[in-house]
C-alpha cells in the first residue's frame, strides 16, 4: 500500500502503515496526514494532525490518537479533515484499541481539562469536541503545548485558542504558559491553592509560568 507524496514533496516511505505497529516511533505521520487534508494550513488541522500523529511518543493511555474518543468519533475526524486518509485508518484504530487497554491512573485529571475546554469553546460544532480531546491528550505528554500538538510555534496555539476557545484565551490575559494555565484553572475550580504568591508579578516561581517556551 503506498501512501500519496506529501505537499513538502518527499517521497513517503514504502510499507510504512505495516511498519508502525511493530516500531511506532519510527516515523511521523504528521506529513502524510496533512497530505490527506482538505484545509492543511488551518491550524485546526494542524493541531489535529500533530495530536494523531504524535501518540506513539506518548504513554499509557496517552497514546491514542485522541484520547477519550471512540471509533466512530475518530473515523469522523478521519472523515471531516482528512478525507483520504483511508490508508491510515486501520493503524490509527490499532493505537486507539491499545491505548484504550492501559490503565487510566490519571484519568480523572484528564477529564476534568475536557470539561473546562469544552465549557468554553466557541461554539458547538463537533469538531469543538475533537479539539478538546486534542488538546486535552496533548497535555498529557512532557512538552510545551504547542510542541505536544505538532504545531510549528505557541503563535498557532494562541490562534486557535483565541478562535475556538475564546473565553479562555481571554481569561489568559498575561500569556501564561498553557498547561501551566490550564493546571491553575482545575486547581482554581477546586479550591486548590497553589501559587505560592498571590500576585504572579511577585512570584519567584514567574519565569516558570510565564517564560520563554524554546
């Protein structure tokens, strides 16, 4: 089975949807997903693509495509942005089932950030929720947020929050680091006090949340 040459022209590798299973990371996904794309360039599907593509680097349950989703809501993603991207589809349900087999330790946490996404999502398209679990898997790997979306800066990632989760783009007023933001906003709604300075200009923990991401 050959895979269609990306849009950046490199040739895709020979056997690569019978090679994954077996060694996962030894390839991304990202250029032959967006190959498949209908809008490729929307940071949607970047973020989309970037989340799929990324879950062999992720752990435990973390490595579905886009946790929390079943079958039918990943084949509508599958169907929605990446219209051709048939070839890919037995392989990305073989990561969902074997991410699904894991154990959810963290599980609750995980939903709880799908909640507050999608109590503040634009709007109530289905792919708002598709986004939410996009993000919400991306947060559960080590990275920067944007890097764990496969997006090329945070300028995308501010972008798409500021156009499909616009309410806490807002409430992120001081461009505080995203997970660090989201983990402040689930201790918040909890009662969870957690700075160690009521003023994040005082805090001597600032540059961790508000720095650089490189």
């Amino acid at each position: 089975m050959r895979l269609p040459i990306p849009h950046n022209g490199a040739a895709s590798a020979p056997g690569i949807v019978h090679a994954l299973p077996i060694a996962m990371n030894a390839t991304d996904l990202r250029p032959h997903l967006l190959a498949f794309a209908s809008y490729p360039d929307l940071p949607e599907t970047l973020a989309l693509a970037g989340t799929i593509a990324l879950a062999p680097r992720r752990r435990g349950p973390w490595r579905a495509p886009l946790a929390g989703l079943g079958a039918r809501e990943l084949d509508a993603v599958l169907l929605s942005y990446f219209p051709a991207a048939a070839p890919l589809r037995p392989l990305l349900h073989i990561w969902r089932e074997q991410a699904e087999a894991a154990p959810r330790a963290d599980m609750d946490e995980f939903d709880e950030l799908v909640a507050l996404l999608l109590a503040h999502r634009s709007n109530d398209a289905p792919d708002s929720r598709w986004l939410a679990h996009a993000i919400a898997t991306a947060s559960m790997a080590d990275n920067h947020l944007w890097q764990d979306l496969g997006l090329p800066s945070r300028v995308e990632l501010n972008a798409l929050m500021q156009s499909r989760f616009t309410a806490l783009k807002t409430k992120n007023a001081g461009d505080m680091k995203w997970k660090k933001f989201f983990y402040r906003q689930l201790c918040e709604a909890a009662e969870v006090l957690i700075c160690k300075s009521p003023s994040c200009a005082a805090c001597c923990d600032y540059s961790l949340c508000f720095g650089a991401e490189i």
